[in-house]
C-alpha cells in the first residue's frame, strides 16, 4: 500500500487545502523552522525510525490487538463491531505513540526538557514515561478544573517526575492549558521542546503528530484484513477533540473505499458553552498558531466549551480533521453526555472493558450505527482506558446496568 494520500499532504507551508500552517510570534519562528527541518530528516532517517520500532514493541507493547467485540455486537443486534485496543498501549491510551518520538525528536535537538498541556491527562502521563525513559524533565500544564476531574492521572505525572502546572485562568480547561504551555515555552526555547498533545498547533506538530500515530491505522489495517481473509471493514469510527487517535486510524484507511466517522462531543445541548462540536457548529480561524475551524463567540474569540471528556473540551480541531470534512472524506457526529456515558457502560459490562470517556463518544455512535447497518463491519479506535474516568462517572451519574433497550430511547 503506497498511502498517496499521506505522500501529498500537507503542502510545503503546513496547510492542508486551507487549513494549518504556521502562525508564530517573531520569537518562535526560527525555533519552528528549526524543528521542522529535524523532523524532515528524522522521517527518513533509518536509526531513528530503527528506534522507535525497537521502543515500540519492547517498551511500548505494540502491536496493539483488533478485538471483535462479539457480545456487544449481538447485544446491538446489528454489524460487527471491533476495537483496536490502544487502551492495551503503554499508559493505557494512544498519546505514548507520539509522545516516544516527540522526546527522540527533542534528544536529537539537543533539549533537556519537554512541555506540554494537557486535558484528560493521558498526553501528560504519556509524555512524563517518555521523559522518564530519556532522563528529560518534564513539565506538564493542566487546567485547574481537569485537575480535580482527571486526579488519577495528575498522581501518575507526579510520581513520574514531572511538575504538573494548574492553568488558572478562565474556563481552566484544555484551552487555557495551551495558553499556559506556550508562555512557559516562550521563556525556555534554548533548552526545552513544546511537545503538542494532539494534531494541532503550528505547522510541522499536525503532519508530524499524524505521522507518528499512523502506526494505529497501519496495524488496524493489517490485522482486521487478517482476520478476515482480506476483506476491509465498511467504517471506521473515532472520537474527535483535537483529532490524533483518528487521523491515526484513519490514515490507514484514508485511500481505500471505507467510511471515515468522527464524532465529537455533543455535551449537554447545541447551545454554545454546551458541547464541542466544533466540525459542526465552528467557523475558520486562528488559534494556537494554526487556522482550522473553531467554535466562536459573537467577539470571534474562542468560545466556551463543555465534554463529560477532558480531551475533548477543545474549542479548535486539527486542520487535517478540517480539510478531510471539507472534502467530504469523513463524516462528523456526536455524541451526548448521556449517549458516551451509556457507551462506557455497555462496553464494561458485555465486553469487560472499561473505555476512556473519550473513547465512548466513539462507541455511542458506533452502536448507533450498528443498528442501522446490520450486514456491515465497524473497526472504532478504543483511543484508551477508563481508570482515570471512573471517580468522575460514579460520583457524577451513578452505577448503572446497561441494557440494549437503552438504544431505543
């Protein structure tokens, strides 16, 4: 498989079709010019692609399984769904895939140290184990409100070794952990590298983060065609907030003829301040140094946003996630609070397995569409594991037995 698709994008500048590029400071220009001609090099540079496969399947535990997640599927009474299991990689979420190499890329540079922000607290966890396997210091910024939601993971940081930074300021949530990380960055350009959590931010962090996660599509394709004798799955599912565990399953598929969904948060209602929905109710603008579609006030400033997930609550998308929508190559959903908590229930108790809050999203709309598809094949990225989740479900909505009659509500 040539992968044509990943060939042709993005453009020399960042920007796939209208969306990325860099958008810098005068003060990170050179920095960002810098990291994108160590990447470039790296991409093809046979000792460190060597690396990161040996720290992919000696330390990481890759490749990751594709289940057919049976009991579900029958329990749905419609197609068969399947997970590929990134909650089964090291730290229990996808975030290791690129976070490994972020910190290979900022030993390359000659960096002392990684950045990052955070939401549900998976990139943060990720990225201090890499830290902790190069010997960099670490320090992670985190919004004050997914502190208290996210405190499993904030302990795991800690007794990594990394400083964990509470963003004060205003909604105190993935955004304003961004704005946090950059102005720390700023202030430490000779010796630290701003590792981005997702595909987001300025031009090479989308390309590069996609190209690091592409190892989930790349497995997933070879392993469900295994299993299947060479067919293909019909669609495949994915949740969305900035958009790195999708594009990573989704460049395996990206140039075959397969349904590429990603759902996003639908939270509490359409009103703004509600969900992050941004595919489905943002307008283009800039943000964190890229232009992608984002969620707006009536000033044009980022709007407030609201997800039972932490990873989700973005008020942005990544711009790879906006040009595939523009061009009709995916097809984006929702999913409701109540819709991903029902989700994280069903696949606990039939499959014996408890999903990241985020993965949910996914699998509330994967079930939806097994109903409706009932002769077709469904492969959903099961992005990571509940453990940081349960406190927050538990004490937020209860213990609940779910039951396929649940669907018909």
């Amino acid at each position: 498989m040539k992968h044509q698709y990943l060939k042709s994008q993005p453009d020399e500048e960042g920007f796939f079709g209208q969306y990325g590029g860099a958008f810098l400071p005068p003060q990170l220009v050179e920095e960002f010019e810098r990291i994108t001609e160590a990447y470039l090099k790296l991409r093809k540079s046979h000792d460190f692609l060597s690396e990161l496969r040996r720290i992919r399947k000696h330390y990481q535990g890759r490749p990751t399984p594709v289940y057919h997640a049976k009991r579900l599927s029958e329990a749905v009474g419609g197609a068969q769904i399947y997970f590929k299991r990134e909650d089964l990689n090291h730290t229990g979420a996808h975030k290791l895939n690129h976070c490994m190499a972020e910190a290979l890329l900022a030993k390359t540079l000659g960096k002392s140290k990684l950045i990052a922000e955070t939401g549900a607290g998976q990139h943060g966890v990720a990225l201090a184990t890499a830290a902790a396997y190069f010997g960099l210091e670490c320090e992670i910024h985190m919004g004050e409100v997914d502190i208290a939601k996210e405190h499993p993971n904030v302990v795991r940081m800690q007794i990594l070794g990394a400083e964990v930074v509470p963003a004060t300021h205003g909604l105190k949530t993935l955004k304003e952990a961004v704005d946090s990380a950059f102005e720390s960055y700023v202030a430490q350009l000779d010796t630290a590298l701003y590792a981005i959590g997702s595909v987001v931010g300025p031009h090479p962090f989308p390309m590069m983060v996609r190209d690091f996660q592409s190892v989930v599509g790349i497995e997933a394709r070879e392993q469900y065609m295994e299993m299947t004798d060479g067919e293909l799955p019909d669609h495949i599912v994915a949740c969305v907030g900035g958009g790195s565990n999708a594009m990573g399953i989704f460049s395996g598929f990206i140039d075959d003829p397969v349904a590429l969904h990603a759902v996003e948060p639908l939270g509490r209602s359409t009103r703004l301040g509600d969900h992050a929905a941004t595919l489905e109710y943002g307008k283009e603008g800039v943000l964190h140094g890229f232009k992608s579609i984002l969620l707006q006030d009536e000033k044009g400033e980022p709007a407030p946003v609201h997800s039972i997930a932490s990873g989700l609550d973005y008020p942005g998308v990544g711009p790879e996630q906006a040009y595939l929508h523009d061009i009709g190559r995916v097809q984006v959903h929702g999913a409701t609070d109540e819709e991903t908590v029902d989700a994280f229930y069903a696949i606990s108790q039939y499959e014996g397995i408890i999903p990241a809050l985020e993965s949910s999203h996914a699998i509330a709309f994967a079930m939806k569409l097994a109903r409706k598809n009932p002769h077709d094949a469904i492969l959903v990225n099961l992005s990571g594991r509940g453990d940081k989740d349960i406190d927050y479900v538990v004490e937020t909505f209860g213990v609940r037995c779910w039951s396929p009659d649940r669907l018909e509500e």
